[in-house]
C-alpha cells in the first residue's frame, strides 16, 4: 500500500490520484541526484530503490533500501533544501511521482486533504528518525 494514502479517507486519495505521474526505471538509474532541487514527492510501486550517499573520500555508501508503499522525497517537500542523497533504482521499479508545483495547488483548494497528508508526513519522518536511532543505538 501507498504509505502516503495512510491518513487519508477515499474522497481525499481520489483527488490526491489526480496529480499522480507513474513512472519507470531501470536498474542502476537514477530518479534523485544529491543536490537537485526537485520538491516533488515520490512513492516506490515496485520493485526496490537505493537510498545512496558518499564518504569523504567519493566512496559510495548505501544508506537504505526502499521498497512497495515506500516514500522517499518528501523532506524536500517540506523544507526547501537541495536533495541530500541520490536515489536510485536497484532493479526495474515504478514510481508515483507527486509533482510539487501540483500538490501545493492541490493542498491549497483541499485544506483537509493538506491537513491529513502532513500528518502523514510528519508520522513518517518520526518513523524514518526512530528507526534510524534505533540502529546506531544497536551498533
């Protein structure tokens, strides 16, 4: 399941549906450059996409693996900030792409559907800090 639908009630997925761009990639393409500009939020249909980053000396590190129902981008959609890590697809994935410049459109004629997806954001990013934590703590 699309996690982005979690908060959401069937009126507000419908209108969130309207804006989708479905996307796909093959193996080892990149969908996210570290440093792009992009704002657009993006949830993984299928298959499985690598969250990558770089040491300080341009060695490459896997950070995370997304896979179905996983959201990726929307820190960018929230806080105005060039990406942070290069996302790429592991294998042939399709994405749903949710375009910023029409999201922001959306929320501002759907407060409610704005009010529940930030809800649904902020939930999400707790998760992603928690699990984080979770890991290092158990390292």
């Amino acid at each position: 399941m699309n996690k982005l639908y979690s908060c959401l009630n069937t009126e507000q997925i419908q209108k969130l549906q309207t804006i989708e761009r479905i996307k796909s990639f093959q193996p080892r393409e990149i969908i996210i450059a570290l440093g792009d500009r992009n704002r657009d939020i993006m949830v993984t249909n299928s298959g499985e996409v690598e969250i990558i980053s770089t040491d300080i000396y341009g060695n490459e590190i896997i950070i995370g693996i997304l896979s179905k129902g996983d959201i990726f981008g929307e820190m960018n959609f929230v806080i105005p900030l060039r990406r942070t890590a290069t996302i790429r697809s592991k294998t042939f994935a399709t994405i749903t792409c949710y375009p910023y410049q029409e999201l922001c459109q959306l929320l501002v004629q759907e407060h409610s559907l704005g009010t529940q997806l930030l809800k649904t954001i902020n939930e999400l990013q707790a998760q992603k800090m928690y699990e984080t934590l979770k890991k290092y703590i158990n390292s």
